[in-house]
C-alpha cells in the first residue's frame, strides 16, 4: 500500500501544490497527470525518495519514508521502488549490460541470467556490449525501463514515457512497462501529460495535477 | 608518490646501513697509525677499506710503536695489491681474533703465498681451498697481475657481516716478498691498527705521533661520527625533498579525485537513485583514493628496496663496504603509514563533497 498524506511542495517561497492525498493498493495503477510545469516530476521525486516535501508523509506499507534516515531511503528505493526518469538518466560511459549490473549492485543481487532475460524482453539482448551513448532514443527508453525492473520491484514510477516517442514507440513503451510490472507484480505509477497513455494501459486511479482531487 | 618514496626509502635505507656498517666494521679500535694526510682517509682505507691509503709508513718505527707502554695491541696491515677488486691485506694472525673470525674450511696461513679469503670473496670469484690466484698491482683490479708469484688459499672464513668477509688475508712477508724490489729492502705497512690499554690514553697518545713523529694517529669514532654529521646532512635534503615531492603527490590525488568527481557528479547522483547509499559511494571514492596511494606507496617501498638490492649486490661484487640486511622496517613502515594517513584526510574533502551531494539538483541540472 503506497499512502500520501498532505503533501505539500514550496519551491523559492511559491507553493507547487498542496494536500495531496492519495491511498494506492498493492498491484493496482495510478496516472498522475496535468500540464506541464505543475509539479508532475517534483512529485515523483517526492514519492521515490529524491526530494523531501515541504510537508506530509510518504508511506510505503507502513514504513514512513522520510521518517527514514538518509541512507535508509537509498537502502528503500533501491531495493523496493524501480524508477523511469524522463530523460533516462542512464552512465553514458557504460555499455547496456553494465548498467543493469550497477543497478543490480546497488541492491546486491547478480544474476546474468536475469540481464539476459531483461534485455531480451525489451528487444536489447543483442547489444548488451553496446555502449548507451551509442544508442537510439527509443532503446535508451527500453534500457531504462529494463533497469527499473531490476531486483524486481514493488514499486514502478515512469516519468513521461512516452511523451518523445511516435505512436508506434509509445506503444511498445507502454506495453512493455505494463507487462513487466504486472510480471513483478508491482504497482505502477505513471506520470504523463501524454494523453495516449490513457488508451494503452488501463488506471486504477488518476490522480490529475491542478484540478480539483 | 612512487619517485617520493622510492627516493625516501634508499635515503633511509643507505643511511641506516652505513652507519651501522661503519659501527659493524670496527671491532672496538682506538687508533689507527698511518702515513700522514688525512685522517678520514686512514681510517676508511684502514678499517672500512673504501679509500686509498694516506702512504706507507716505516716497519721499525711501527715497531716502535707496538711496544710502547700505552698500547694493548697493535695489529699492521699492509695494503698494495687486490684480487678481482677484493684488498689482499698483509698482516698478522691478531688481525682473525680482532674480527672474531672462524674458518669455515681450511687453515691459518703458515708461510708466505698462502691466503685466507672472506666469505664474499670466495662467492663471488669462485676461490675455494688449494685453488691459486694471482693479484693486481693497486686496490682496483687493472689486469696488472703478478703473475710470478700467485697465492693459494688455505682457508675460508665464515660470514662476519663485516668487511673481512670482502678481504683477502695474507702473511706481511707476502706483501713484502712481491714488493721488495720497490721496497728495496726497507720494509713498510700501510698503518696500525691500535687498542689503547686505558681510554685515557685517547688524548696524550695520538698527540704524541702527531707532533713526535712523521706518522698520524687517527680515532675511529671520532672520524667516522664527523662523516656521518656531514653525510646526515646531505640525507636531510633528500629527505625534505621526497617528502615535498610525497606532498606535491597527495596534492594530484586531491585535484585528481576533485576533478573525477566533477565531471562523474552525475553519475554518481544516477547511482543514488538507484539505490546506493551516500555512505556507499563515500566508501567508493575514498577506495579510489586510498587504492592509488596504498598502491603508490607500496611500489614506491619496493622500487626504493630494489635499488637498495641493486647496491647491494654492485657492493658486494665491486667495493668494500656491505651494506648489511634489512633489519629498520619500522622506519618505512612508519613513512608508508603516514603517508597513507595524510591520503586518507586528504580524500576525505572529495569524499564529503559526493556525501553532501544534493540528487535532484545535480540531475536537474545535468
């Protein structure tokens, strides 16, 4: 059960958004949604550990996650929360491989079987010893949904997708997340402003940035 | 690093040895009488056998010496002649007990021609017991053989870790018998070596040759300790000069690792998200830190030891003074722990930079 409570978000003295509430059970889906600018990625930071809210709780089946020492939010969301960032965020200097294994590390867990397994539900088992920056846009979107779901985890956030993909891409993209994240049996939370994403996966809840909850 | 502590490390080790060869190498002299000149010179080509003798010096007045009242002993060597750049030395049977000295095969010397050989001697050249040799005209092997009158070794000494094991030991006569057509007759040594029967004596007796006669008396310690007041001082240098070239070092590691992390602060914020802790990658980047120094230093020892060995064996083979074995580990293990110390403060001001390092910002802003 991921749970909000009152979360409020100040930036420079000006208030991003306030009170959110929000209660996700295990498993299901959420669309966090509104238009650019709103604080869609703040929250996603917010809810994966990376940046503290002005006020309110994050609660991950009870575990309060600011409540948490610094180092213990790391030891949390590597371990629990697998996350899609926007422009990827993924080493450069590595090859495809070596990224699922720095996240692998990170956690503890080796396993070249899982890499291999990964790599090639996404379509990236051939070049595995590719370096990233040699990739296309779309395959640096499917390594980054690949790593995400490394050490399987409870928790998926993908920060916009699909936004920079052609309906085709987009597609893919979305089927993917949703397949590997019903595999791992994870719930995934999903922020977008692309309004295909609706017609791809099917929410559970949709949460929807300044408007009305 | 490495060029730092290699240099400190020969500085260390050259110095802790020669002072312990030079201490090795007197078996408790006084004095040591020779021609006049300088008295450094006497002692080191007396006792040590590195330099060149200050001359000869007569053999009746030498005697004279020997008898006098103040004297314990008095042991004449003579010098002139070397095989394969080992000193022969000529001179009497005292000269075995002053060292301590045991045969490991062999005999004593019984008549002229017959030689005992120190231990190096016999490793390096191959001499063994019954095998014949002829020297070399000088201290320095020339090919200027005497070729008419070889020696044969009738013994070989143990090991002493002093310089008899890199001497050849003969009678007087056989120096005197290959020398007497320079000699004409009038026999000569190179000096005495001298054990006064009361240290009160260090005073009175060597003013006594100095003013009274045409020879010097030379004190051991005092000379030797003047040698080693200037040659401290020339290790000083060195040593301030590796430790400011250790210092420049830990400066490149410092800006080296600052620069790496600069220009990998996203990498490392990327890392963050995925679950490495701050603590983690603080211990990463103080490993990477830490590695190049422990490493550096390590080879540096190495390096500086190998050199050491290098001298070593060139001393062995071509000069006088041993050098010893290594026995001041304390000294470089100290050098290497405070030099991996300072690293490891050093590396902690990158460390706590990545520590301190603000995830969401540094990805933002990449």
């Amino acid at each position: 059960m991921l749970k909000c409570e009152n979360i409020s978000f100040d930036i420079d003295g000006h208030n991003l958004f306030s009170n959110i509430n929000l209660n996700l059970k295990n498993q299901k889906d959420l669309l966090i949604t509104g238009p650019s600018g709103i604080g869609k990625t703040t929250l996603l930071s917010i809810l994966c550990g990376l940046q503290k809210p002005t006020s309110g709780s994050i609660i991950y089946n009870d575990i309060d996650l600011y409540n948490l020492a610094e180092n213990e939010v790391d030891n949390f969301r590597g371990n629990n929360l697998g996350v899609v960032f926007q422009n990827f965020n993924l080493i450069n200097s590595f090859t495809v491989k070596q990224n699922l294994e720095i996240a692998s590390n990170a956690i503890g867990t080796k396993s070249s079987d899982q890499y291999f397994n990964l790599l090639d539900r996404v379509g990236l088992a051939d070049k595995s010893h590719i370096k990233v920056a040699n990739l296309s846009i779309g395959e640096k979107q499917r390594l980054a949904v690949a790593r995400a779901f490394v050490g399987e985890p409870q928790w998926i956030f993908c920060d916009e997708p699909t936004s920079s993909l052609d309906d085709k891409n987009a597609n893919i993209i979305a089927n993917l997340i949703k397949e590997e994240s019903s595999r791992c049996k994870a719930s995934l939370i999903l922020i977008t402003h692309d309004s295909r994403i609706q017609t791809l996966i099917n929410f559970s809840k949709i949460l929807r940035l300044g408007e009305e909850l | 690093m490495i060029i730092g502590i290699t240099i400190i490390t020969v500085s260390i080790l050259v110095n802790q040895i020669t002072k312990e060869t030079f201490s090795k190498n007197n078996p408790g002299l006084d004095a040591v009488v020779g021609a006049k000149g300088s008295p450094l010179q006497l002692i080191l080509s007396s006792i040590h056998h590195i330099d060149i003798p200050t001359g000869n010096i007569s053999y009746q007045n030498a005697k004279k010496i020997i008898k006098h009242p103040a004297i314990k002993s008095a042991i004449p060597i003579s010098l002139g002649d070397n095989f394969q750049n080992f000193r022969i030395v000529g001179t009497n049977k005292n000269f075995l007990k002053l060292y301590k000295a045991n045969l490991n095969s062999g005999t004593e010397w019984s008549k002229p021609m017959q030689a005992v050989i120190g231990h190096n001697v016999s490793k390096v050249t191959n001499l063994n017991i019954n095998k014949f040799f002829v020297g070399s005209h000088g201290l320095i092997d020339t090919g200027d053989v005497h070729a008419e009158q070889p020696y044969k070794v009738v013994g070989v000494l143990n090991k002493t870790g002093t310089i008899l094991d890199n001497l050849i030991l003969t009678s007087l006569d056989s120096v005197w018998n290959l020398h007497s057509d320079v000699n004409k007759g009038k026999l000569e040594i190179t000096s005495l070596l001298l054990k006064y029967k009361n240290k009160t004596s260090a005073f009175s007796f060597p003013r006594l040759i100095n003013k009274g006669t045409n020879m010097q008396a030379a004190s051991p310690s005092f000379e030797i300790s003047k040698l080693l007041k200037l040659t401290s001082n020339a290790h000083k240098i060195i040593d301030y000069l590796s430790v400011l070239i250790i210092l420049l070092s830990l400066v490149g590691v410092f800006f080296t690792l600052l620069n790496n992390i600069n220009e990998r602060r996203y990498d490392l914020a990327i890392l963050r998200t995925l679950g490495f802790s701050r603590l983690k990658l603080f211990s990463i980047i103080l490993s990477e830190g830490m590695i190049i120094s422990i490493v550096g230093s390590t080879l540096g020892l190495i390096f500086g030891y190998l050199i050491y060995e290098s001298m070593h064996y060139f001393s062995i083979v071509g000069r006088s003074i041993e050098l010893g074995q290594l026995n001041f580990l304390n000294d470089l293990f100290l050098i290497w722990i405070t030099v991996n110390i300072i690293a490891f403060i050093t590396c902690l001001v990158p460390c706590i930079k990545v520590y301190k390092q603000n995830i969401r910002t540094t990805l933002l802003n990449s």
